[in-house]
C-alpha cells in the first residue's frame, strides 16, 4: 500500500500525464473548436481583413475579445493554415505559462509547504482536462483564470513580504488585466480579492504597486481606446447594439437563484464548507483564505449572470478544484507527518516498478477512453450539414445560417474554411423581439408583428445576400426555435412577413430539408434579376413601438 507521503509524490506525475493527455488530443483532433470561441476566431480574420466591429460585423460582446482572436488568425496566415490549429496550442501553452507563473511565485515555500504547489498544479490539470472535455477550450472564462491566476498568487507574494521582480509585476499586470477585462462580470472578483487583502493587510503602500498600477492602466487604456476607435464603430455599439442586447438579452433565458446554486459543482460547496467550518494555520490559512474569497465571489458572478450556462461556472470551479485540493494534500500531508515522512519530492519513488506502472497504465486508459468518446462526439459536429456545405461551395465562400443559435454554423464554416454570409452571427434581434410573447399566434397570427429592429435586421440580411450571393443559406425550422416563443420558428416568421417572396430569395431553390433545416442553393446570377421588389413592400404587418 502506498504510504500518505507517496500518494501526494505521486501528483507531479499523475498532473504530467493529464497535460500530456490533452495535448494529445489538441493534435489527434486539431480542428475540434467551441461555437462561441469559433466566432471570435473568425472575428479576428475579419478585423484583419479591416472590417470594423459592430459595422461590418454584429456580435454582442465587448471588443476585447475580438482583438485578442487577431493573435492566432495572424500567426495562421503566416503558417498557411486552419487558425484552429493554432487557437488550441496556443491556449495550451497559455496553461503551461500560467502554472510556470505559479511556481515560480510559490518557489519560496519552505519544502515541506512545497506539496501546496503542487497540490495546485494539479488543480489546474483537473480543470484543463475538464474544460477540455466538454468543449470549451479558449471560453473567455478560461483565458480569465489562465491570465488571472499568475497575478493572484504575485499579490499573495506580496502580502507575505516577498519581493517581486519589476518586469514579472508588470507582465502579470498586463495579463491579468486583459483577462479581467474580458467581461465586464470579472471585475468583481477582481475587486473582491483586492478588497480581501487590504483588509486583512491594512497596509495601502504594500498592496497599492507596480502589478496592480499596470492592471489599472490597462484598464483606463481600454476605456480610452474607445474614444479613437472609428466614430461608426462608436455609434453602432453605444448608440444601438449596447441598448438592444440590455434590453433584450433575456430573451436567452434566465434561471431562478436556487436553480443556479443547484447547478454548481458539489465539488465547490463541499469545499467551501469545510474551509469555513474548519480551523488553519496561520501560514495556511494566507494561502487558502484568498483562493475561498475568488471563489465565493465566483459564485456570485454566476449567479448575477443567471443563464445557468456551464461555462460561467468555470472561474467558481477552477478556484473549487484547487481549494479541494488543497485540502486532499494537507490532509494526507498531516497523516504523513505523524508517520515521519513529511519530506516532499517532486517525483515519484516507489520501488515497485510493476505498481508504478500498473497506476500510471490505469490513469492513461481511464482518461483516455473518457476524453476520447466526448472528443469524437463533439469533433464530428453534424456530418450532414458538413457534407452539403463541402459538395455546394468552396473554400473561403461565404454561407448564411438564419438561426437564433450560433449552432452548428460557426463550428463547421471555420473547420470547412467557409464564411459567415451576414453581418450578423446569430439572428438575435428576432429573439429580443419577441421575448416576451409566449406563443407563436401572438407574434404571427393574422398580421405578423413588427419592431424596428427587426426591420432593420431583415434588410441588412437582404442587402448582404444581394452583395455576397451566397451559394447557400441555412434556415432553422426547429420548433420553437432557440429563445423563441412557444411553437415559433424562423421559416415560419419569414414566410409571414413575406421575406421569401422577395425577388433575390426568388434566386434560390431548395435542395434539402434536414435534421430542422431548410437548405437554399442559389440557382441565378443576382446580377441578372430585376430587383425592384423587395421584402417588405405590400406587407400586412403590426408595427410595434419600442
């Protein structure tokens, strides 16, 4: 039986081969991407090809995720190939830095304390490999913690009075400011943490230096930029996609708290519990007590946002992982201690070579059937819609999805190396349109309804179909459709408003209807078509007053 000691030497090499894991299958699969993280990746193609957010191109979150997504587009183009393949090693490299960080952050523990850092290390190998395995690689909640955590643990160094050299203060004040500034939902765990160690420290002229100012700048800078960007791209933003997602955004769904709480990890809470209930050391309770602090507040991020999405639990469950192991570590490292054997070593030391093998076999095999059913799964995507897209168009041809969900477009056109055939990624504005109608006979019925916004919507879609002649167009027929009023569907608005009768629709013909798709192949030259009617002359319809 492996003793206490053993089993807490045994996490350098089990974290080793958890990272190996994934890196493996970032290169077995080099085109599995997220939908959301696809979007912001072809984003960052867009902003090269100089196209301005919010003008341009529609999407309903802040810039900086767009710049950011430059940075793997760009090296793609320089490597001649999919950006994909760069976006995955790139954010595993990021992992790789961010435990680097730690380390060398942590390098003065004394060695018995040393099996925290570890204890950590292996923390964040959990949650790669869980985050890896439900797709959601490169969420902006991911590249938060990643960014995020090398600064936490340089404030630590500075409450417990170690020095920190001036050019990694200002890396990881760069880093971490980038990373809060993400979403807007970020700086409150930011502001908990600091709030946390100003307290407990009252010391304003140790907390208050050169990381946190960088921090701080970076974030008056990203404020500024806003007055020079292109005053069309102000205006879009400010002026009408800002109100309208404020507005609207609830169309996409919002849980009650308790349902919320309900969906957090059982991991969190346990651990929470017991480091509330349980008494530390001094000199452990420093390092655990803000790690409990950007959790709970964490938390409380999730359940402000209340969509329920498992990807806002992330930073909750990042700071939950690393807390549980924490405790796990420290549990076994005081039973070792009562055994004599407190000494950490960072590798393994058995002498019984058919055990070590026989366990590191076992975890390979266990995480490897694991993660490689979820990764074929979702790699594969839908394989119907691949094979049409492929046989009707080319590369870099533009394809319209009409969806109130970024599923599957975004994942497929960038693995196909198409593009998005419209400004807008998501059909948004007819879901905040109507969020607040229950069936489909209120919204259509006799005359259709109406808002502005819809309007506007739809005449920028005719206008991007007439300019890009998309070879195909994808529209959602499923029932209702996603944040839709019960029984809605988009095929179903389109053709009350009279949106398919328009001359360039009449340049399309229907090729398939499949899995609640409706598929359009174009059939003329647009070029060739009288267009003289478009979709909203002679319409029956209510215009409402927003």
């Amino acid at each position: 039986m492996i003793s206490s000691s053993r089993s807490f030497r045994l996490l350098p090499f089990i974290t080793m081969v958890i990272l190996g894991l994934v890196l493996f299958f970032i290169f077995l699969y080099p085109l599995r991407i997220n939908h959301d993280v696809a979007i912001y990746i072809e984003i960052g193609d867009f902003i090269l090809e100089g196209k301005i957010p919010y003008v341009d191109y529609i999407e309903v979150n802040l810039p900086l995720i767009h710049y950011i997504n430059v940075i793997p587009v760009f090296i793609s183009r320089i490597l001649i190939t999919n950006p994909i393949k760069v976006f995955l090693p790139l954010i595993f490299l990021l992992t790789i830095l961010c435990i680097a960080s730690i380390h060398h952050s942590l390098r003065t523990l004394p060695p018995q304390e040393q099996v925290a850092t570890w204890a950590i290390t292996f923390g964040i190998a959990i949650f790669t490999l869980i985050v890896f395995t439900l797709n959601d690689f490169g969420q902006r909640e991911h590249i938060f913690v990643l960014l995020y955590f090398p600064y936490f643990f340089i404030r630590w160094n500075r409450r417990e009075g170690v020095e920190v050299n001036t050019r990694v203060a200002i890396l990881v004040g760069i880093s971490a400011g980038i990373g809060v500034l993400l979403k807007p939902h970020f700086v409150i765990i930011l502001a908990a943490t600091e709030l946390y160690w100003f307290v407990t420290k009252r010391d304003l002229k140790t907390m208050l230096n050169l990381e946190l100012i960088t921090l701080s700048l970076v974030g008056i800078l990203y404020l500024l930029h806003f007055l020079v960007i292109p005053s069309s791209m102000r205006t879009a933003l400010f002026g009408e996609h800002l109100p309208s997602i404020l507005s609207g955004y609830s169309a996409y769904g919002y849980h009650r708290i308790p349902n919320l709480l309900g969906c957090i990890s059982p991991i969190i809470l346990i651990t929470l519990v017991f480091f509330l209930i349980r008494r530390w050391d001094r000199k452990y309770w420093a390092l655990i007590s803000p790690l409990l602090v950007f959790t709970i507040s964490a938390i409380v991020v999730y359940i402000v946002q209340r969509k329920g999405w498992i990807y806002h639990a992330y930073p909750a469950l990042f700071g939950g992982i690393i807390l549980l192991s924490l405790l796990c570590v420290r549990r076994y490292q005081s039973q070792a201690q009562v055994e004599g054997e407190s000494n950490f070593s960072p590798m393994p030391k058995w002498t019984n070579r058919d055990q070590r093998m026989g366990l590191a076999l076992l975890i390979v095999i266990f995480l490897a059937v694991f993660v490689f059913g979820k990764s074929n799964e979702q790699y594969l995507g839908n394989a119907k819609i691949r094979e049409i897209i492929e046989d009707n168009s080319n590369e870099n041809d533009e394809v319209i999805f009409i969806s109130t969900s970024v599923l599957p477009a975004s994942q497929i056109l960038l693995q196909t190396e198409r593009k998005h055939g419209y400004r807008y990624f998501v059909a948004h504005p007819i879901a905040f349109a109507f969020k607040d109608y229950s069936t489909v006979e209120e919204v259509i019925g006799d005359s259709p309804l109406m808002t502005e916004e819809v309007r506007v919507y739809l005449d920028r879609l005719e206008e991007d179909i007439l300019k890009n002649q998309p070879p195909l167009i994808f529209v959602h027929t499923m029932r209702p459709c996603f944040a839709c009023p019960s029984g809605f569907s988009l095929d179903l608005y389109l053709e009350a408003v009279g949106f398919f009768e328009s001359e360039p629709l009449m340049a399309y013909e229907i090729i398939e209807e499949i899995e609640e798709w409706i598929v359009y192949r174009l059939s003329k030259d647009l070029g060739e078509l009288n267009l003289e009617y478009r979709w909203l002359a002679n319409q029956s319809m209510v215009m409402l007053v927003e």
